[in-house]
C-alpha cells in the first residue's frame, strides 16, 4: 500500500475526523474511497452511487406498463 501525504485545512481535516468517527471508518479509508469513485470511469461510479444501491431491486417486481399508463393519466 502507497503512503500519500496530503495538506488540508485544519478545519476539513477536524469536520473529517467527526464524520469518520460517527461512521467507524479512518480518514484513510474515507479517502480512498473517494479515490477510487473519481479514477472510475464515470458510468461505472455512477452505478454505484450510494443512492443508487439503496433503491436497486427495488422495482424488480414492477408492471412497465401499469407505470406507463400511470405516467400518460398524470400528465394529460
């Protein structure tokens, strides 16, 4: 693993350290996480945004078209 230096405004750094500690996460992790979204290509990071993975399969069960006839009554 590559040891990265970084300078960050005290406030960030402390506002970080809070979020990190109320989520049991590192900064480091935190960090590489982050990394790691943005070197992604941008299809790829969108599929797994943090929205995304809460509703995915949630519609796995749905009627296209009950949806469809649904949309075309609310916007007549």
């Amino acid at each position: 693993m590559a040891k990265l230096t970084l300078s960050v405004d005290s406030l960030v750094v402390s506002r970080a350290k809070q979020y990190a500690k109320q989520r049991g996460i590192s900064i480091s992790e935190m960090v590489e996480v982050y990394l790691a979204a943005i070197a992604e290509p941008a299809s790829a990071a969108a599929m797994n945004a943090p929205i995304l993975n809460k509703v995915r399969g949630v519609l796995k069960h749905a009627d296209i078209d009950e949806h469809r006839k649904h949309l075309a009554a609310k916007y007549r």
